[in-house]
C-alpha cells in the first residue's frame, strides 16, 4: 500500500532539515571544528527518521520497543544531536557546549553519556555490523523495533561494512534498514577517484539486499522509500539516497574542502543567510 503525505507534512519536514543544517553548523562555527559537508548532505534523511518515522520517547529514552538509530559515520554528529535536542532528548542549551570535556556531545556520539544515542561511533563502517546485532536481538527477543543506519560513501569503502552487510542476509534482518548518504566526495576528493564504487547499487544486490535509489534531499522520496523498506521480507533494506556534499550553501555544496573544516566569523554567517537566517 502505497502511503501519500500532504504538502504540509512535507513542508514541516523541509522546514527541519533547514533547522538541523542551522544548529550544525552553528555548532561547527562555534567550537571551529567538525564535519559541515556530510552534515548537512543527511540532514533532510535526519529529518524523516526523527521527526516522522522512528518510534522513539525522548521522556523514556530506553525505551526497550523503541526503534534503534545508529549514525556509522559518527563525524556527522553535530546533525544527530541537533535532531535529539530538537526531538527533545536534552535541552538545545546543550548544543552550545559540543565538545567541551565536561559536556555529554562530544566529537562521535557516545551510549553512555547521551541520552537518544544507541551505539556510540568512533572508526568508520562498524555500523552494519553492530545494527546486525540489534535486529538479530529484536528477532530472537520477539521485539518490533527497527533499525536504522546512516552510511556514508567513504567509509563503505572498508571491509567490514560488507562483513556486516552480509551477516545482516544470511540472518534475513527484514528490520533492518541501511540509508547510504551517496554525496560522491570524501576527505580527499571525489569518490570515483579516491576509491571508486560503482556499481554500488548492484554490490549491495549481490549481497542478497533490497535495493531503493532515491533523491535524498527529496522528502517524499525519503518517507516513501522507508515504507517500502518496511514491507519488504526476508531481507535486509538498503536505501542509496543521492545527497549533495553541503546541501544548502552554495559555497560548500560538491566541496571535498568542506569535509572537515569550520567556516570563519563571515563565511557562517552567509552560510545562514542562505538556509534562512538564524539559529531556530
């Protein structure tokens, strides 16, 4: 059955996803460090999960129902807590403090210091790995929870994303959804020419994966092709999202140099011009 959202659903949601981009780099700015580009690529991706799909209870964060969300590319946190604090996990007071040694947001999410974190990230591609094991948990405890993955495209580049990936088949973890925030660049370059991986779509397939491609910064495509990730049996969900590096500011947009930079005093501030102005 084929789900139709309202221009106004989709319109709130937008609406998010310029907030998420806000509040990262805002933060960004603010401690002169971090990710902006794959921040602000996943941040329409962020949108949909936290503020539409995902059954989560920011007052009962351990909810042991609750759907399980794992940011494998951990350097985007920034995102993540802008969406927890927004979600209402903490207080958006909070985001002012990202990475001092006293605050629970550090530079990768961390289980046991944040609440609305479920797997704390550090080394690139665990992710797949570790979300195999909570949806084999969920199977074996007869559970409903899902599972959710946000990927990046470098780091599928290690092995152990398709360790992962392959354990997620043989298992059929049917409640296990993979979003690949495909925006084809990376610390040092294009991915094509750092480490080229088409044909992606076809890789995932021959890992016995449901395979959805999408426009990521396209709200409907993102909720649409959750939900058809959600009907699917037997087998695990990979939703390849083509997503633009610095979605929202021009300057950033398609820059590897934006990977891992903070933008100066004159650059944030027309960075917020264009996603709209202001923090809120």
């Amino acid at each position: 059955m084929t789900i139709e959202y309202s221009d106004q659903q989709i319109r709130e949601l937008e609406q998010i996803a310029a907030a998420l981009r806000r509040d990262s780099l805002r933060m960004i700015y603010q401690r002169q460090a971090g990710h902006p580009g794959g921040s602000l690529s996943a941040a329409d991706i962020m949108a949909a999960l936290y503020f539409h799909v995902m059954r989560i209870d920011p007052q009962n964060p351990d909810w042991p129902d609750r759907d399980r969300f794992i940011l494998s590319k951990g350097h985007a946190s920034a995102l993540l807590y802008s969406a927890l604090a927004r979600r209402g996990f903490f207080p958006a007071a909070d985001l002012d403090h990202w990475g001092e040694l006293t605050c629970h947001l550090q530079g990768h999410p961390d289980r046991l210091k944040t609440p609305g974190v479920d797997m704390t990230s550090g080394i690139l591609g665990h992710g797949i790995a570790v979300g195999a094991g909570l949806a084999l948990a969920a199977q074996l405890q007869g559970r409903s929870y899902h599972v959710y993955v946000l990927l990046g495209d470098g780091e599928c580049q290690g092995g152990i994303v398709w360790e992962g990936a392959n354990a997620c088949a043989k298992f059929g973890l049917a409640n296990l959804t993979a979003i690949l925030d495909y925006n084809k660049v990376q610390l040092d370059g294009p991915v094509q020419e750092i480490m080229p991986m088409e044909p992606f779509a076809d890789k995932w397939r021959s890992f016995r994966w449901n395979v959805i491609e999408i426009d990521g910064h396209n709200i409907g495509q993102i909720l649409s092709s959750l939900d058809q990730a959600h009907s699917v049996k037997g087998k695990p969900s990979v939703i390849i999202a083509h997503t633009i590096k610095g979605k929202g500011v021009s300057f950033m947009e398609n820059k590897a140099q934006w990977h891992g930079i903070a933008p100066n005093k004159e650059q944030f501030e027309a960075a917020l011009a264009e996603l709209g102005g202001g923090s809120k």
